[in-house]
C-alpha cells in the first residue's frame, strides 16, 4: 500500500539522488499524523466548548489528583507559560466557573487554583472524546503494534526531554 509520502519520497528520489532521503519516510509521516492529531484534539476541545489552552491548565489540575489544585507556580510549569499569561488564563477560567482561587494555607501571600466541578465535568468530558478520537486514529495498529510504536517513539524523544530539562545559560 503506498501513501503520499512515498510518492514524495520518490518524486526526491529522482530529484536528488545524492541525497539520503531515509529520513523521510519517518518523520514526513510523523509530521503528517501530527496534523491529523492537531486537527482531532481541536474537534474534541470545540464539541466541549474548550480552547487548547483552557484543556491544559484544566487537565493540569485534574491530574494532580483530589482536591484537583495546584499553586500558579506549578501550573506554570506544567503548561509552559509566562507568569503574565498564567493570571490571565486563571482569571478566565474563574470568570468561565471552571476554576477558582483559595488562599494557600502554607503561604499566607499565596494561592492555589482549584478545579470547579464544573470544571471537572467538562475536562473529563472532552478528555474521554479526546481519547475517542486518538483510538480512532490509531485504529490501523493492534495493541502489539501500539506498544511497539509507543516504545519506539520514545526512544526517539527521550534525548529531546532530557535536553530540555537542562537549564539553560544564565539570564
């Protein structure tokens, strides 16, 4: 069965055969699925009347278990934001119902951002479509094959992460 990147790679083939073109036959398809997923998590977020960011502090906080709270600090570094647009997004998730803001019993100037009910309902909601739509996306593997693509992605990543846990130079 061939697919468009193979007619793309052979179209290269012939362009420029002094070139090692293997790569693409990896990571042009990679590129591709990445957009179909882009496409399928935006779907799952619209049914849910979510924006991508709002379905990652929301997320962030449900996965930090009961009471579903994190400080503004730790939401910073779960969704890779600035302080500035971290407020912003707390202050229109609280203004939305979906989160709301308790004073820090460890930190008396502090405060923790706490996940509504609300909240919940509607990240487990678009969470569980969104898991829908990723099954459905991978619907041409078995679980052995899901496996074994999950483990060889992540050998490909791995030094990505680690390389961006390192800090970097001083400011």
């Amino acid at each position: 069965m061939e697919d468009e990147v193979d007619r793309l790679v052979a179209a290269w083939g012939v362009e420029r055969p002094d070139l090692d073109i293997e790569p693409l036959h990896v990571l042009s398809r990679v590129s591709r699925l990445a957009r179909h997923l882009d496409r399928a998590r935006r779907a799952a977020f619209v049914a849910h009347d979510l924006e991508s960011w709002e379905f990652d502090v929301l997320t962030a906080l449900r996965r930090a278990g009961r009471p579903y709270q994190l400080s503004p600090g730790r939401l910073l570094r779960a969704t890779l934001v600035t302080s500035g647009t971290m407020t912003n997004r707390i202050d229109r998730l609280a203004a939305a119902g979906l989160v709301e803001r308790h004073p820090d019993p460890q930190d008396k100037r502090g405060v923790q951002v706490r996940l509504t009910e609300a909240g919940r309902r509607r990240v487990d909601a678009a969470f569980a479509d969104l898991l829908e739509r990723e099954r459905g996306l991978l619907g041409g593997l078995s679980s052995a094959e899901q496996r074994q693509l999950a483990g060889l992605l992540r050998t490909l990543i791995v030094p990505f992460d680690a390389d961006a846990a390192e800090p970097g130079p001083p400011a």
